[in-house]
C-alpha cells in the first residue's frame, strides 16, 4: 500500500495516522523532538531537523505523498521536499496561514470580514495602528503563534509599550478586539477532484488563549451556519486546497468575521471522531491519498473537551462517565498548559 509522510508528530499526527492506518495506508513521521506522540502509532519515524537535508531527501523517498500537522514547516524545508514529492495540502495554504498579516489582507481580498487589523514595525507604528483602531485591541507576533503565545492584550493606549516589549522584537499586528457573540469553527475539507465537504459548525470556548470546549451543534441560526459553510468553502477554493482545514470564526451582530484559517485538521474539529462516521483525520488522509471525500454528517450532538495539564487528575472519573469517549496523546510527562488528551461527550436529548 502507498505511505504518507506526516511532517510533525504531535497529536494531530499521532490521530492522522491512526486513520491513515484503518484505511490501510502506511506511515512515516518526520519531527525533530525526540518521542513525539505520533511516534508510538507511526510505521516509521525520523527524529531529525528540518535543515538535516539528508535525513529529508530520505524521509521523501519512503513515502508517496506529505502532509503535515502544523504550518511553521521552514521553507526551505518544503522546497526540497516539494522537489520529491507532492505535499499537500499545498504551498500556498502555507505561505497565507504562516503569516497573520498575509492571512488577514488573503482574507479581506476575498471579499471576507476580518478584525480591523494594521502592520506593526515599532512602537510609532503601533501608536499609528492604536489611532485608528482603538482599544481594546490586541498585539500579536505575525509568525509561530499558537495557543495564544505571542499575544497581547492592549486594554488602554498606554499599555502600548508593555505589549510591544512582549513581541521580543518580532513583526507583529495590531487586531481590533472584537466583541463577539460566540466563537465558532467550520472544519472544511476539499478533495483532489475539487469536492468541498463541510462538518457542522462547532461553538468554540477558549480560556487563556487556549481552547477549552467545542460544542455540537453551534447556536447559529441556518443564515449564519449557511454562510459560515460557503465562507470556508470559498477559502478552500481560492487556494486550490487538498485536505482538511479549520475556519475560525467570531459571531458577531454585523455577520462572521474570519479570526484566522488553519492548513490541518483541528482541535476544534475533534469532536467528529464520535459524532460522525467519517471524522476530520479520515477526510484528511482521503484528501490526501486523492480518495473521494466521506460523508462528515452529524449524527450525534458532542462536546469536546481539551484535557489540559492537571485535568488528567480527573481521569478515573471521566473513565467512569457514560456516553463518554477518552483520547489520550501518550505524552509521559504531565505540565501546565499542556494538551494531554480530549473527551468526547455524546449529548442525549
Ligand atoms: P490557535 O491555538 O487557535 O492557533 P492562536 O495563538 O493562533 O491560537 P488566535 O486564534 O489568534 O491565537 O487567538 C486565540 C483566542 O484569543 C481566539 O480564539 C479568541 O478567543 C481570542 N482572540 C484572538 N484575537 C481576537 C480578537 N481580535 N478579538 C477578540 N478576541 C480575540
Ligand atoms: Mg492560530
Ligand atoms: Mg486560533
């Protein structure tokens, strides 16, 4: 059978080859840290960096198509990788979600509602991009942001000069914060043959930046889940995309608003691996192995929930709860902050 190569072995990865596996594909996982989650289910695994230019050329030549779980692949890295073989999704995904001032003017270009948002050098063009915007706002570093590290809250114009020192230097852009309804996300697939398939919307809860539930289904009205759908539909398009990503959105009185677009499958899409029969790391490799997309209809109601650093204390409990699915990542070492697993929590009437 073919091989995909998953560059990065995080969880995602790990969930990604285990439905690449039920489908009878084979693994490689490249990641440059040492016993990465994806590593224990993977059919092989390099440890090495993305600039070991041996060790990449190698890791090509094993498989038949690459995918990835994370978007700040170095492109270098891609360059020679994409000279082997086809990555997919592909490189423009990547180019327009590594950077959130590409994404934002990608976005807006399509004709799609963004935050306010402005180019920040230094601090006269943060004063600049306050005066138009206005507080409260929030600072981010353009690149490598995730689980809301690199960003700052900007509550009064003379808080400026904190959030700025807290960019370490980094180019960054200055968002209106927007006082939305609800945070939602469409988790969106496309297939090599150009078919657009979405999975029901999920209301999305953060805290500290982090997600901390996602909820099936969304309290969006038809208009609004309607709209949330072609939106993500139309990125997917605009990118000529092959696989899964995940839309996230802000409900707002004024209509949806884009916060940011991720080129992988995603957390707030975890939820479809019990309340659906094809879940998004099935879409994912289906896309990528240029299989017909599956069907990713609802037919359950789900709450998703992060099982963050200390809540794997609860686990004896959560092991006892009915109508309850646990997946855990296999990471040995417990820390703060950290992404250890997720339930599912089938919702009955
Ligand atoms: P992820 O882990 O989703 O990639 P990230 O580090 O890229 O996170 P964002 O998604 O930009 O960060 O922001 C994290 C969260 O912070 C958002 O889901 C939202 O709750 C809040 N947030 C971010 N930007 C704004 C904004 N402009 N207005 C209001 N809230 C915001
Ligand atoms: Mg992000
Ligand atoms: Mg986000």
């Amino acid at each position: 059978g073919a091989t995909i190569g998953i560059l990065g072995g995080g969880q995602l990865g790990r969930m990604l080859c285990v439905a690449a596996s039920r489908l009878g594909f084979r693994t490689h996982v490249y990641e440059p840290a040492g016993a990465p989650p994806a590593g224990q289910v993977a059919n092989a695994l390099t440890t090495a960096g993305y600039d070991d230019t041996a060790a990449l050329d190698a890791f090509a030549a094993s498989v038949d198509v690459i995918t990835y779980e994370f978007e700040n692949i170095p492109t270098e890295a891609l360059d020679r990788l994409q000279a082997l073989r086809p990555i997919r999704p592909g490189r423009e995904a990547l180019r327009v979600s590594q950077d959130r001032l590409t994404e934002k003017t990608f976005l807006t270009d399509l004709g799609l509602k963004t935050a306010p948002f402005a180019d920040v050098t230094d601090q006269a063009s943060l004063i600049a991009a306050l005066a138009t915007i206005g507080t409260p706002a929030i600072l981010k570093t353009r690149r490598l942001g995730y689980d809301g590290k690199g960003q700052a809250r900007i509550a009064a114009p003379d808080q400026a000069e904190a959030a700025l020192a807290q960019m370490n230097g980094a180019p960054a852009i200055l968002e209106g914060f927007v006082q939305f309804q609800y945070e939602v996300s469409v988790i969106a697939a496309r297939g090599a043959d150009g078919a657009v398939a979405c999975f029901d919307p999920g209301e999305n809860i953060h805290r500290m930046g982090t997600l901390r539930t996602t909820t099936v289904p969304a309290r969006l009205s038809t208009r609004q889940a309607t709209d949330a759908v072609l939106l993500a539909a139309q990125v997917l398009n605009a990118l000529d995309y092959v696989g899964v990503m995940g839309v996230e959105l802000f409900v707002t009185p004024q209509g949806l608003l884009v916060n940011e677009v991720a080129p992988r499958v995603h957390n707030s899409g975890h939820w479809t691996q019990n309340g659906c029969v094809i879940d998004q790391f099935e879409q994912h490799v289906r896309a990528v192995a240029g299989w017909p997309l599956g069907d990713g209809s609802r037919y359950a109601d789900v709450q998703m929930e992060n099982l963050i650093g200390d809540d794997m204390d609860r686990l004896p409990d959560l092991a006892r709860e009915a109508d309850t699915a646990i997946h855990l990542y296999g990471k040995s070492e417990v820390k703060a902050g950290r992404k250890m697993g997720h339930v599912n929590r089938i919702m009955r009437g």
